[in-house]
C-alpha cells in the first residue's frame, strides 16, 4: 500500500510499508533514512529509550534517558549531591554557576551546570554520541553517508 511520498530538490523517497513511519535527515553532506514502527517501540518495557542490556538511563536530570554504564550513572548521581561544593561561592566570570578550579560544566544536556571533572565532561560527550547505538532498536537507520545521488521518478 502506498503511504507516503517525500521530495526535495535532492532526492525521493517512497515508503510502502504499512504501519511504518519514514524520517528523512538532511544536511549539506549526508542523508539518513529512519524507518520505525511504532508498535515496536510501545512493546519495549521502557518505550523507545528503553537500554540495551547492560546500560541505564544516566538521569543527569529529569528526563535524561541517554543509556550509559551503571557507573556512569552512579558518578552523575555523586555529581548531583556536590553541587554546592563546587560552584565558585558568589559566582564568577561566568556567572553564578562558576565552577571551582579543576571543574567545568558537564553539559550532559545544554542547560546542564553541574561541576564535573573534565573527565567527566568528555564521558558525558561520549556517551551522548553513542545515545543511539545504546538503546534497543525499535527501527532500521540507514545511513548514505556523505554522498548524495538524486532519485528521478
């Protein structure tokens, strides 16, 4: 049955699978293809952020649901309770949320201004480009990569 067809100056695309939903990414050097079914992800325990075997939900703050090792969530969780010991007390350069020397922001989440090691900045960075790598898969990405080739009808 055809559903749905999607254009633009670079390419086509048609899907023709019942019950799927299609989601063209485009930026100027890569196209990907997500297709998902929602009846999938409604059967997973925790929904479409439900962690593959051996990950959980970091919960750096509310709804922070990016899959990463239980002790990487137990450090986020230590983080959490030193909040206050490692702010700047009465601010600084950067306002309010200065941190002491030897901590930076550990910008989990844009807003997040909690005082980590720069260690624990870059886990977080990973963990954050490995987010969809980590969680079961409730769909089929397909990446093209940097390459481009229109589609004519």
């Amino acid at each position: 049955m055809y559903i749905q067809k999607l254009s633009a100056s670079l390419f086509s695309a048609t899907t023709l699978l019942t019950g799927t939903t299609l989601a063209v990414l485009v930026s100027s050097t890569t196209l990907s293809l997500v297709f998902g079914n929602s009846a999938q992800a409604q059967g997973l325990p925790y929904g479409p952020d439900t962690c593959r075997q051996g990950y959980v939900w970091r919960e750096a703050v509310p709804n922070d649901h990016v899959c990463v090792t239980p002790q990487t969530r137990s450090q986020a969780a230590i983080d959490n309770s030193q909040v206050a010991n490692r702010i700047q007390p009465g601010g600084g350069l950067y306002g309010p949320f200065t941190c002491r020397q030897g901590y930076v922001w550990r910008k989990a989440v844009p807003n997040d201004y909690v005082c980590v090691t720069p260690e624990t900045r870059s886990q977080a960075a990973i963990d954050n480009s490995q987010a969809n790598n980590r969680r079961v898969s409730s769909g089929v990405i397909i990446d093209y990569g940097t390459q481009l080739n229109p589609v004519h009808d």
